[in-house]
C-alpha cells in the first residue's frame, strides 16, 4: 500500500508496478506460510497463477463486482483495470520470492548440517 501512498519512494519510470510486485511478494509469502513444505517451484508457479487469475478477473465488469471493486479492501484485492504489463511486475515479485525463499532453505539446510 505504501508504493501507491508513497510513490516518491521509488522512480517515477517504475510507474505504479512496485505497488504489483509487492502484491503478488505477498501472494507468495502467504501460500508459503500455509503450505510450508511446498517446493519453491510449486509456490512461485501457484502465486503467480493466482496472481494472473486476480488480473483477468478485472476483465469482468459487473455492477455488483465493480461496488466490491470501490472500497479500499476490493480495490487492494482485487485491482480495477486488466493490463497485460501486470503480469510482468507480478512476475519480479514471484521472482523476488523464489530467490529468498531458495536462499533461506539452502541457510537452514546449513545450519541443520551442522
């Protein structure tokens, strides 16, 4: 939400794609707190399909989707407007996720290993 609140933060030529790879970050970090033994393969390709779905659901403009989509927690949920290059930005944030996630296992593997 501070990408969007705050968007001096970062440069202005990333536009409002920090704000899409911070939430699709989030979608992954969630599913690796629910399924914490799934594989980093199987979490960055479910987070991303989740991502993806949430982006083509905003092709789908109804009234009773569209009053969901006005408050704040439907439009942080849901998003407003489809764009192709969504899926780019949710696709660093899975990225950002499968690295760090590779990155811990492979720290606590060698801690174990002691």
């Amino acid at each position: 939400m501070a990408s969007r609140k705050f968007p001096h933060l970062f440069p202005a030529a990333l536009g409002k794609y920090p704000g899409d790879a911070l939430w699709s970050l989030m979608v992954f970090i969630g599913l690796a707190f629910i399924q914490p033994r799934a594989s980093t393969g199987r979490l960055s390709l479910l987070a991303f399909a989740i991502s993806c779905a949430v982006e083509f659901s905003q092709i789908y403009q109804e009234p009773w989707i569209n009053a969901i989509r006005h408050t704040t927690i439907g439009h942080l949920v849901l998003g407003s407007v489809f764009s192709w290059i969504d899926m780019a930005a949710y696709a660093v944030g899975v990225l950002i996720g499968a690295v760090f996630d590779i990155l811990s296992r492979s720290r606590l593997t060698r801690l174990y290993a002691r």
